[in-house]
C-alpha cells in the first residue's frame, strides 16, 4: 500500500529545503512502506547534500545549528552553486564567528576546532601543521573553517547528529537552537584523550 503522498510531499520539503517534484514523491510515495523509511532515504539522497553541508557549516563556525530561516537561506545558496571559498568566506565574515573567536591566538582558534568539530583534543601533528598554515599566511581562518567542515572526519562524525536534526524537523520537535550535538542523547558530548604512561 502506498503511503500518503501529501505526508510524503511535506516530508521530503522539510529534509529538503524544497518543494519535491512530482515524481520524486511518487517514488518515495510507493517504494517505502513506512514515512520514517521514506525520510531516512531521503536525509541519505542526493537532493539533502545542500542541507547537510548548511549544518555543517554552522556547527564549524558557529558552534551552533542554523535557526530554520538561516537554515533555508543557505541552502539554496549552496544549492545554487556557491563556491566553497565564497562560502566559507561569507561565514567567517560574520559577527558571529568574530564574538566566538575575538582575541584568541591561532593556537586556541585551532584547538577550538579540534575540539567543537572533531570532539577530540588535537594530535600534535595536526595542531602544529594547521596553526602553521595560518600563522604562516598560507591559509585564512575561512579556509581553516572550510577544511574542517568538508574534512571526512568530520563527515563521519556529524552524520548521525545531521539525520537526528533532519527526522526532528519532520517530527516538528525541532527547536533550532543549541549545539548539533544536542540532537542525540541530550547533547551528552564528551572529548576523547589518549593518556600515555
């Protein structure tokens, strides 16, 4: 039996960010027998890489999830096909990063990141090589930022946080506010260390 196409259709717009074709929820309409089956193929389709690389975006810069309008805003910018340097550059141009990152050296910018980003406390070689990179003027802090969000690291680590946010807006639980990792576990985070001794 198919499922309700309206359900389908609002539940693709909400993981979207756009209106879905016709046919698009035709498929998932007919080819998943649950709406959580339909939404979990959906946050993993192609249509959701825009919205995906948005929160991810946010996290990085912003230690925080978009709110709903900044979430469909830049969206459809990425969807649109802005460069990942113009990108990158539009977030770290913002008052926002500025208040989070105001007076720190490049040393605690860099570990901020290792351990907002990656939840982990920075392996030497890594810290020493990025700060390097910025304190030598071989990359800006945009950069630093953008390398960070599409690093497979990251990817890896923000993926189940990212659908946990995605299946909360078509629950309408959503509150677009807090940290990604608020979305799973009562946002319980903890960073991992490796002792030696």
């Amino acid at each position: 039996m198919a499922l309700d196409p309206t359900a389908v259709a609002n539940a693709l717009a909400d993981v979207w960010r756009m209106t879905p074709t016709e046919a698009q929820v035709t498929f998932y309409s007919t080819n998943f027998t649950t709406l959580g089956a339909a939404v979990n193929a959906a946050i993993d389709a192609p249509e959701s890489v825009p919205v995906h690389t948005a929160i991810s975006y946010f996290q990085v810069f912003y230690n925080r999830v978009p709110d709903e309008a900044g979430l469909d805003f830049w969206t459809n910018v990425i969807r649109n096909g802005i460069a990942p340097n113009d990108l990158e550059n539009y977030f770290n141009d913002a008052s926002e990063f500025e208040d989070n990152y105001a007076g720190l050296s490049n040393l605690e910018i860099v570990t901020s990141l290792y351990r907002n980003v990656l939840g982990r406390e920075p392996d030497l070689a890594g810290l020493d090589f990025w700060v390097g990179q910025v304190s030598a003027g071989n990359i800006t802090l945009a950069q630093l930022g953008g390398f960070f969000a599409r690093a497979p690291e990251t990817t890896a680590r923000f993926e189940p946080y990212i659908d946990a946010f995605l299946t909360h807006i078509v629950e309408g639980t959503q509150d677009f506010a807090g940290s990604l990792f608020d979305e799973i576990d009562g946002g319980v985070f903890t960073i991992e260390t490796t002792q030696e001794g």
